[in-house]
C-alpha cells in the first residue's frame, strides 16, 4: 500500500513571462486579465506588485526546490501569503518557475489522487474482511442497526436490496460505496473488541476543516469520480482561494488516513505472520533432526 506522491514539479509553470519596464502596459493588461498583481523580476528573487496603476517591487526569501510533494503544507502557506496566490520557484537567485494555485486543476492530480483512492479502496476491504468480516456481516448492520438509526430509510432499502444480490456473487465488499464501508469501520453496531481490531478510528479524526477524515475522505472521492473538468479546465475561481484551500486540505487529510490505514494493515500482516511463524515452529519442534533438516533444504 503505497501513497503516490504529486511531484511539485509538475505543478510548476516553467520559463515564465518577467516583468519589463519598458513594457508595464501590457503587463498591467495581464495581470487585470489573470486576476493577479505580481510579476517576476528577472535580476534577483523579488517580483514586482502592481497596486493601482503603480509598480513596486518586493524581495522573496523562501526555496521550495527542496519540497518534493505538491500537498506540502509549506506550499499552501506561500501561496496564501502572495496576494495573488503565487509562488515562484528558483535556481541560482534566478526565478525559473510560478505557480499558482489553478495550476493544480490538471490532468495529472486528479488522476494521481484517483489512483491513491483506488488502493485505499481495495485495502480497506480486504483489511474489512481480513478482520473477519463480510457482506453477511454488512448486510446485517443495514437491516439491525443502520436501518433503525436512519432517517433516510429509502436509501438504506436500496442498499439492503443491493447488497442481497451481490452476496456470494461478487469479493466481499465490493458492491458497497466507500462512504458505507467506512461507515461500517467505525459504526457502534461493532462490540469494542471489534472495533479495536479493526483500528479504524482514525477516520474520526478532525481536519483543518473541523470535518472528520472519513468524511473527506468519501467527498474527496465523489469529486474526483465526477470531475467534469479533468482536461485541464479550472474549476478554481482565480477570486477565491478559499475553494482551492478546502481542496488541498482534503488531499493531506486523505494522506494521513491513507497513511493510517497503512499502518492498520501493516499490522495486521505482522499479527498473522507470528500466528502462521508459531504453528510453523511447533510443527518443526514435532520432527528428528534428519525430519528438520529435510524441511529446510528439500
């Protein structure tokens, strides 16, 4: 289970436009078009803002040449404080890169972030199941618990109905919405000793967002499933930053669950490994010392 980190690099718009003198006009005319106010210097790590109809400039000390994930909660801090929600990047005291936080509407992140979901998916079943439960168990935590504490009662009739046609037919888990199975995870329809083999408290956990991880996690998912604008449109309004900061925190609340989870299922391995070492043991303890060697070398 392994998390697939966004290379910054791929966020970074290279060989940017500097600002001229000789040419503040037109860059006057991007900056009202782009809804920004900042251009890059070409001599030195500063860049020039534009305040009314005035240009000032204004020197930068920070390098994120040596940050590697795009979700680094030091980029989401530099760009927070540009006005324009930039950021540039530098090499030898020359700007050589911007970015701002649009730049993250691409391609690229959004199918990085699917595929993390998509593991994160799988391994929560299996670690469901691993732990001994299935779609009779699921299914029954619809009809006895679920149901009853539901307002929404439809809803949880067409999951119920779902379900009874995938039982025995389909992997165990593998009808079921990731907003259900997580659910599931945490539910008090489990006996303490359940949910404490199962570990998955973390989804409880609170966000920046005062939202717990499981249900960014489950919203995160719906966003990229639907994404409509996966080509590259931006579906970040340049005026609202505020947009593209849930998104970025929904991401690294995503890693830590995901993170979590990883540990939960590393656990788990190490737990049936011992159990499966013990019986292994005691089988070799059984034989004569020809019988032992035999097992190791033949």
């Amino acid at each position: 289970m392994i998390w697939i980190t966004i290379n910054v690099n791929e966020i970074i718009k290279f060989n940017p436009i500097y600002f001229s003198q000789e040419h503040t006009s037109v860059c006057k005319k991007v900056c009202n078009v782009l809804h920004i106010n900042c251009f890059p210097a070409v001599d030195d790590l500063a860049y020039y803002k534009l305040n009314g109809s005035e240009w000032s400039r204004v020197s930068f000390e920070y390098n994120i040449g040596k940050i590697d994930s795009a979700f680094d909660e030091r980029i989401l801090k530099y760009l927070a404080s540009n006005d324009s929600n930039i950021i540039f990047t530098h090499e030898n005291k020359l700007i050589n890169g911007v970015i701002h936080f649009t730049d993250y509407e691409s391609p690229y992140v959004y199918s990085t972030i699917y595929h993390n979901l998509n593991i994160f998916e799988k391994n929560l079943r299996s670690h469901l199941y691993e732990n001994g439960l299935d779609d009779n168990d699921l299914l029954n935590y619809y009809e006895t618990y679920k149901l009853k504490n539901e307002r929404k009662k439809d809803r949880i009739i067409r999951l119920i109905d779902d379900l009874k046609k995938a039982v025995g037919k389909k992997p165990p888990f593998e009808s079921s919405y990731l907003r259900e199975l997580i659910d599931f995870s945490i539910s008090g329809y489990h006996p303490k000793e359940v949910l404490s083999k199962l570990g998955t408290s973390f989804f409880k956990d609170k966000t920046e967002n005062r939202e717990n991880i499981g249900n960014t996690i489950s919203s995160l998912r719906n966003l990229i499933m639907h994404h409509s604008n996966i080509s590259g449109e931006t579906v970040f309004s340049p005026h609202n930053f505020g947009e593209f900061k849930k998104f970025f925190d929904a991401v690294t609340s995503f890693q830590k669950g995901f993170n979590s989870l990883r540990q939960e299922r590393l656990a788990l391995k190490r737990h049936n490994i011992a159990i499966s070492n013990n019986i292994r043991l005691e089988i070799i303890d059984k034989l004569r010392d020809q019988e032992v060697s035999n097992y190791f070398y033949n």
